[in-house]
C-alpha cells in the first residue's frame, strides 16, 4: 500500500461524533418509524483475476472451482429465489452491483430493472480491489461504473459500495466528486450522517455488517432460523427506537448465500415479519438520501455536530 | 507502488462466463427435467471415504480435513481414519436398512489399503466413484499436465481394478482442481464430476475430450462442513438438510425434477453419535412421495438420456 494514499493514522476522521440521544428529530415520508432497505450485493467473482499484493483473490491458486462455483451459484440459481421472496413481501432492491454484470448477466440486470429496483456501484468485480491503485486509477473505477450503470439501466448512480469493502483515504472525497450522494462502507450509526469530504454532501447510509449474510453465514456461521432471529430482532428494536426518531435498517444480501434452498425461507418469513408492521417505509437507498436531504435532516445533523465540538472545545478550554 | 494499469483491464467482460467451460443457464427458465417415473426429486447421497497421509503435503493448500497437529500427527490421522475402520460400516448398515443405493467417493490408495472397505461398498450395491488418489493430492494449477495426469491415471486404476466397476465418476480431493483437470477427466474416462458447487441439477461442461457432466453436489450442507467449519449441532444440520430438501420438493411441483444431494463422510457421519442424526434426515426425505434415491452416476445417466 503505498505510503502517500493510506499514511498510518489512529483516526479514520471521516465524521464527527453525535451521541444517540437527543439528536435532531429525523421525520420519514409518511411519518414512518423506520426506512427499511435490502441491498442484494449481486457480484461476479473472476475465474482467473490478477492478484493485488494487498490481498489474493482466491484462498487456492486461480482457478478457486470450490468457491468460484459457490458464488456462481448466485446467478444461476439463488438470485431467483431470493427476488421471489422480496417480491412476496414488498420489497424492492438496491443492488450492490459488481458493474461488469450487466456485461455479463443482462438478464439478472433486466430483471431487477423491471421491478423498479435501484442500481449501486460495488466495483467493477468483487476481484478486483482498490488497494494499491493511484488516485486516477481509482477514479476510473468510478466512471467506468457510472458510465456502465447508465449504459445499461438508464440510471444515475447515487450509491457506492466499494469492492470488496476495499478502500483509500480518498475514496470518499472522490466518490463525492463524482457526485455519488451515499456510501456504504461505514458502521457507526443507526441513521444517515454526514461524511466529511472535500467538495459535495456525502450521506453513510447505514448498511450493515451484523445482518449481511455474508459475515452470518461465512464469518459468523449461525444457521439460516439464527439468521431470520436476529433480523426480526434487529427490526423490533429500531422499530421501537424509530418512535422517537426515524431509524434505518438495511439488510444486505448475497444470493450465492440466501439464496440457498436451505436458507431461503427462513430469510422470507423474516422480511414478511417486517413488512407486516405499519409504521415501515419499505424503500431504497437513494429514496432514503434524498429524504434525509429534502427533511432537512443533513443540515440539522451537521448543525448539531458543530454544536456538539464547539461545546467539547469550551469545556476543554474551561478545564 | 501502485498497480500497473492493465489492473484495470477486464479481457474477460463480456456476455456470459468468463471462461469457455459453460454456458449461463438460470435454474428457473430451464426445461423442466422428468426423473424416471415421474419423480420430483434424485436423491443423490454421496459418502466422502478418505485416506489423510501422515506426511501430507500443506502446499499450496490443504484439501479440508487435513492433519493439523505438529508432525507426527497422531490425533487427525487416526481419527480420520476410524471412518474407514468403523464409521463407513454404521453408514452402510444404515443405507441396508433403508434399501438405498448410493455413491462411495473412495480415494484411490483406500482400495490399495482397504480392499476389504471397497468390497463392503460393492456388495452394498453402492456406486464407486473416485475422489482422488488421497487427501494430500489436491489438484491445482501448480501442477503440470503430465503431473496431474499421473494422480488421475493412478486414482483410477485403482479403484477400477480393485472394484470391478466402470467408475466414471469423480470428486477431488476438496473439490479442488486445476485449468486442466475436467480435460483431464474426461479423457481418462471419466463422466461426471462433483466438484462444481453451482447449481441443483446436472449440467454440461466443455472439455478437450468431450462433455464432462457437472453433478450438483450441495456445500453448505456437508455433515463435514456443518461439524467442522461452522460448528453446528447435529440437530441443526438435520434442520437444514430437511429445510433444502423442502425448497427443492416445492420447486419441483413448478419447475421440473431437483437434485437433492447430501454429501456424507465416513469420519462424521459415522460417528456414534452422529448416525442416528443421519437416519432422522434420511427418514424424513424418503417420507415423501416422488423421490428417486441413485447413485450420482445413474442420476446423471437419467439426465443425459432425458436431454
């Protein structure tokens, strides 16, 4: 990794703290609890990919067939079953989408497409990392997906994952100068905030790293009923929290995994749970930015973080 | 440093897979398949018996199961091999009890070593099928044509000659294999392989030699993989081999005839207090009208003749 992108740091200083309670009131449309957004990851993982010195593709030497047909399995098999079940509940995607897809499986793009499901960027491929790569060459993943997304769909990215969750220090400021209004790659609140970059309003959409099938079943290893358990709880709270002010739950995906006839159902009856309940906006991701825009709620956020450093500085400054 | 920019070169982007092997198919928008006598579901039982050199090899990677311990490994190598000693025994009475005919993925040197374990499998009226010479001969690109060549030619033979069967089937050692290996296969013979972990039903592979069929044979579902890499309970693997089994039987009223495949090991699952676990998942599959139970080999026969 070379020096100049990623010196050694103890602060990701990407945002500024604000403590949970008595932050400004978010009001979702509708006067929702809850904004609640599944985000498929729909990924290609390269049969024989170049290595990247900061991390090897495959755990075996290329070609991995073990787990190269593991996640192939995804789009020949477990997208579909995983579509149905959002379908019967009322769910539309955002899809975390490995761009080169639309390349390679219109058909699974045309699909989501057809159901008004909405487009992120997730890289290029899941094999192909930022690490090591130059300022210019990270930009031209940006525009390579940008350019591919609206080729293909019609649509303008407003979302970004990086690949692989790989990423720079400047990632976000580039992201954001590319226009991309929300990322993905941080864990540290229950609702958007603010990212600071150096030019545009970058929104971190809460994702998630907990109620991503892809830590439950391959970090985590809890069984399928283990998974629709925690989802539901994970729901109950923030749906209780959301009374006070509106929450975010994302729930992302990864059909090589949910898509399992072993694991299918277990992620329905979970999904349909939510959507049994009232006070859910059952959304996107970029609905969910705009409405944190047009709510007012990115500016109050800031306001209320500037509010909270100016205080911390007095009070240092009074001890 | 920083990468070099054809990095950001894809010579592979383009409509379908990035290799010639297969096509993309959707599982849902196939011709639905018909398994003899109307059946929904091909049950396909696959039992690992393996044979874990003490002295094997940790490059360029271990095939799952591997000894672990500092060298002389005593522990794995012996518990290992207790499925060929006893374990593979409970899973052959049990499969008796319940009259099914299965498939027996043998590493080769097992019918050098243990001829009396291939006769047991043969007599069963169980499929033999080849899982490589032994578990410290993975398959990876690392090694040549002729190399890789030797490992298949031996694997074979020895389980042809030891069993009197065709053995046209065959399972790598940890699934793994190299750019050659399904070319490889199929001239030497060999019809169908379980390596590939993609799909529900059969489907065809491109080779040098002719078509080679990929059998599906499920991952996450292994007794080896739920005991030994996520750590579950017996219980919650039979919930989740019964939990697929219930997908795949409701897909097939819609979709046309599922595989359903449980892959075994003789060291797992035929521990003593693992088996009876095996008869509760077995008893449940076979408690439903319209299910096939055959060797991988004649479910791929069945496949082939019905396309």
């Amino acid at each position: 990794m070379a020096a100049e992108a990623n010196p050694m740091r103890s602060d990701l200083g990407l945002y500024d703290y604000l403590p949970w309670p008595n932050r400004p009131k978010i009001v979702w449309p509708g006067n929702k609890r809850i904004a609640v957004w599944i985000a498929p990851n729909i990924e290609f993982y390269e049969y024989d990919p170049p290595n990247n010195p900061t991390r090897t593709p495959w755990a075996r030497p290329n070609p991995d067939v073990l787990q190269y047909s593991h996640r192939d399995y995804g789009n020949r098999a477990g997208w579909q079953r995983m579509m149905a079940a959002m379908d019967r509940a009322g769910f539309r995607g955002s899809v975390s989408l490995n761009v080169a897809l639309c390349d390679h499986h219109p058909e699974i793009i045309k699909a989501c497409a057809d159901r008004g499901w909405e487009f992120f960027s997730h890289g290029i491929y899941n094999t192909r990392y930022v690490y090591n790569l130059d300022i210019e060459q990270e930009r031209a993943i940006i525009r390579d997906a940008f350019e591919t997304v609206r080729k293909h769909t019609g649509q303008e990215l407003a979302g970004w994952l990086s690949p692989a969750l790989s990423n720079n220090f400047w990632t976000m400021d580039i992201l954001a100068e590319a226009g991309i209004q929300y990322t993905c790659d941080m864990f540290h609140d229950d609702q958007p905030m603010p990212v600071k970059v150096k030019s545009g309003k970058l929104i971190s959409m809460p994702y998630s790293l907990e109620m991503n099938d892809v830590i439950v079943y391959n970090t985590q290893k809890v069984t399928p009923r283990h998974y629709g358990e925690i989802i539901k709880r994970q729901f109950d709270q923030l749906y209780k929290e959301g009374d006070e002010s509106g929450t975010v739950m994302c729930i992302p995906l990864h059909p090589y995994l949910v898509g399992q006839p072993h694991r299918i159902d277990a992620f329905a009856e979970a999904i349909e749970y939510i959507a049994s309940h009232d006070g859910v906006w059952q959304t996107t991701g970029r609905e969910i930015a705009e409405a944190y825009h047009a709510s007012g709620a990115y500016d109050a956020m800031n306001a209320a973080m500037s509010a909270h450093n100016a205080a911390n500085a007095t009070e240092k400054g009074i001890r | 440093m920083s990468m070099p920019d054809n990095y950001l070169e894809y010579p592979a982007r383009r409509y379908g897979m990035d290799h010639d092997r297969y096509e993309w198919s959707d599982l849902f928008k196939r011709k639905p398949i018909a398994w003899p006598n109307g059946a929904r579901i091909a049950l396909s039982i696959v039992t690992h018996v393996q044979h874990f050199p003490l002295d094997m090899p940790s490059k360029p990677f271990k095939a799952p199961g591997a000894l672990s311990m500092p060298y002389p490994d005593f522990r794995y190598y012996t518990n290992r091999d207790y499925g060929n000693r006893v374990g593979i025994f409970r899973v052959l009475r049990l499969l008796a009890e319940k009259q099914l005919k299965t498939s027996f993925a043998i590493n080769g040197i097992i019918a050098e070593r243990y001829p009396a374990l291939v006769q047991a499998v043969i007599e069963g009226g169980h499929e033999i099928v080849a899982h490589g010479l032994d578990m410290g001969k993975v398959h990876h690109s690392g090694l040549s044509e002729d190399e890789e060549n030797r490992i298949i030619v031996e694997a074979l033979r020895l389980l042809r000659e030891t069993s009197g069967q065709k053995v046209e089937g065959w399972l790598s050692p940890g699934r793994a294999q190299g750019f050659n290996t399904p070319d490889l296969l199929a001239k030497n013979g060999v019809t169908y392989s379980l390596d590939w972990a993609n799909d529900d039903l059969p489907y065809e592979m491109r080779t040098k030699a002719g078509p080679i069929v990929a059998m599906p044979m499920a991952y996450e579902t292994d007794d080896r993989v739920v005991a030994d890499e996520y750590f579950q309970s017996e219980a919650d693997w039979v919930q989740q081999v019964k939990d697929r089994f219930d997908v795949l039987y409701r897909e097939s009223a819609e979709y046309g005839g599922r595989v359903m495949s449980l892959p075994l090991h003789s060291w797992v699952s035929g521990m003593p207090y693992r088996v009876e676990y095996l008869r509760e998942a077995l008893d449940y599959i076979l408690s439903h009208e319209g299910v096939w139970n055959a060797p991988a080999g004649d479910i791929c026969a069945a496949f082939r003749s019905a396309g």
